[in-house]
C-alpha cells in the first residue's frame, strides 16, 4: 500500500486501509523526525477504540495505552543506543503481553526479529506531503 498525505484529515484514511490488514501484534513505524509517526499513532488508537490520550514516547520509551482488543505499548526507541538497552526495558516482555507493540526508530532493534511476523509502515516527508508505505 502506498499513499500521499496532503492533509491532517488524509490520515484517516490511511488507517482505515490499515486496520484490516493487522495480523500480528508488532508494528515497526519508520520515518524521519515530524514525519507524522504519533499522529499516525493517534489516528489508530483513536479508531482502535482507545479513550486514552496519545503522546510520542521520545522521553519515557514506551507508552501504554488500553483498548476493547487489549493493551497497546508504543515505543519510541531513538534514544537507546544498542540492543542491550533495548533488551534492559523488557521489550520480549511488552511483545509478549500485548494486543499491538508499536514501534518508532526500530532499526536497533529490527535484526532481532529475525523469523517473527510483524508490519512494517514508512513514513517519508518530502516538505510538501507524507508518502506512506505499508507491508
């Protein structure tokens, strides 16, 4: 799936396309900095049923947040250096408890999910719009 957003509004659309495709409970979410990652994040949560207020993770790593379908975690891995900080903030354990783990900046950690399934959506701001990748 590929799509251009030109407008706040437009990401709605993006997740209601998402949403039926969620089949495994990790989300990687790429995308350069204010390329729209939370406010992506707030679209799904929101249409996920989530009451919760959503927030970037940048300074506590990972934020949770309930649903109907079950817990949420949301990542926010910037800041951790190696994977042995990513390790030190139980991420098998938030992986192994949740309904959905989304995850911001998992490039220090994506080697380790060799042999899971997970989805993997990019965002790229160009300065005129987002162009959003999905798989």
């Amino acid at each position: 799936m590929e799509v251009i957003i030109n407008k706040l509004e437009d990401w709605q659309g993006v997740v209601d396309q998402i949403i039926p495709q969620l089949q495994h409970n990790i989300f990687l979410l790429k995308g350069n900095l204010g390329a729209g990652k939370t406010t992506f994040t707030q679209f799904l949560l929101k249409n996920l049923g989530s009451q919760d207020e959503v927030n970037s993770p940048t300074y506590s790593i990972v934020n949770e947040y309930n649903t109907p379908k079950g817990k949420i975690f949301h990542f926010d891995l910037y800041r951790l250096k190696n994977i042995e900080e990513v390790y030190d903030i139980g991420i098998e354990e938030y992986l192994d408890n949740a309904f959905l783990c989304i995850i911001e900046w998992p490039e220090v950690y994506e080697d380790e999910l060799y042999g899971l399934k997970y989805h993997t959506m990019s965002i790229n701001n160009t300065g005129e719009h987002r162009e959003v990748t999905f798989d």
